[in-house]
C-alpha cells in the first residue's frame, strides 16, 4: 500500500499494518517479560545453554521490558510527521505554482488572498510536522543504542531466520 496516490496519514500506516509486524512480532505481556528480563538481565550475553525459541523468548523479553514498545511508539510518530510534513508540503507548493500563474485563465477567479493565505497554512503544517518529526526520531533514537534496541535488533535478526515464521 506504501505509496499509493491518495493514501494519507492514518490510510497509509492502516495499508502497511502487515509490513510493519515484520520488524519484531511481540507475543508476551509487559509482566511475563519483566519476568524474563528478571531471569535474564536486560545486558549481556544470553546463556549458551538456551534453546533458540527460548533465546529468541529471552531477547522479546528484554525488548519489551527495556522499552521496546515505547521505541515503537515514536517510530510510528516519527513516520506519521514525515507523511504530514510531504502534505503540508505539497500544499504550499500547489499554492505557490497557483500565486505564480495567477493571471493563467483559469485561476483569475481565484482570490490572491485565498492562494496566500493556503500557501501559508501549509507551509505552517508541513513545517510543525517537521519540527514534531525531528524530536520524534530523537527519541527514537535515545532507544536505539539502548539495551532495548540491541534486544530488538536481535529479535528481529532471529525472527527472520528462523524457518516457519512469518517475518
């Protein structure tokens, strides 16, 4: 569904829903993981001795007890100011192309004001979704070199290797 014309916003993260499990499918509740993470410690080498379903139950544990779901959350955010930001900016391009060729037959009904007053309420939301976008990614990013992002870097690494699993 990624980038169908027409598709904004809510459309487009609900048409990509599938694509987006693919990166870390997460099965257990915040209390059995903070149990695992217990057992195991959210750092650190895993004990040779694990199996690799138990390794990969270890890493999903630590994942989600070290933060995992809160990375996910301004991953989304970050990924709906960026579609925000190419709208507003599409906006204040259309009124801008419509202030140059205002004299153009067509648009000679159009009032100046509208086209301006347009160009600067996109520009205003293509803007603020940018400035939302950027500290959204920052917090993202304090995530990922973090113990939860290591654990969900190798969830997802192991996720995609191990045969039988929808990755």
């Amino acid at each position: 569904m990624s980038g169908r014309l027409g598709m904004t916003g809510d459309a487009v993260v609900r048409g990509d829903r599938e694509f987006g499990k693919a990166q870390a499918q997460l099965t257990m509740s915040d209390a059995e993981a903070k149990r695992v993470a217990e057992r195991y410690d959210t750092k650190g080498p895993l004990p040779k001795t694990l199996s690799r379903e138990q390794r990969m139950k270890a890493y999903e544990g630590r994942y989600i007890a070290s933060g995992g779901r809160k990375a996910e959350k301004w991953k989304r955010r970050a990924d709906r100011a960026e579609v925000g930001r190419n709208i507003g900016l599409a906006g204040a391009t259309a009124a801008g192309v419509g202030l140059l060729a205002h004299k153009a037959p067509g648009l000679r009904r159009v009032p100046r004001h509208a086209l301006e007053h347009a160009a600067v309420a996109s520009g205003t939301f293509g803007g603020a979704n940018e400035l939302y976008g950027e500290h959204a990614r920052s917090r993202r990013a304090s995530y990922q070199n973090s113990p939860a992002g290591v654990a969900g870097s190798a969830l997802s690494r192991m996720q995609a290797y191990t045969p039988g699993r929808k990755s």
